[in-house]
C-alpha cells in the first residue's frame, strides 16, 4: 500500500517500541497528535472521583 492511500477500515498500526518486558513503552519521538485519545472531560472527571473517594473515606 502506497503512503498516500488511506489506510483500509478498521486497520491500525502501533508506534515504534521501546524496553522490553514490564518496562515495554510506546517511544515518545514517535509519537503525534494523532496518536492516543482526546478526552476532554478527564479533569472533571478525574476531580469528581476524588471528591466521591474522600467522601466514602470518611
């Protein structure tokens, strides 16, 4: 497949490794913006988990 055909549906591939085993990580050089996900609402989220952990906590 020619780089400037789009990739097929459904197809993926991974970025570039590096380490091996447990310490086995995406090479952040390799890496883009297209890369990874966007989820806008982490930090709510993320600050409401808290919150309800420190309630039950209590």
């Amino acid at each position: 497949m020619a780089d400037d055909e789009p990739d097929a549906p459904g197809t993926a591939t991974a970025p570039r490794v590096i380490g091996q085993g447990c310490v086995q990580r995406f090479d952040p050089e390799a890496l883009s913006e297209e890369d990874g996900t966007a989820f806008e609402g982490a930090e709510a989220l993320w600050q409401r988990t808290q919150r309800e952990q420190q309630r039950s906590d209590k």
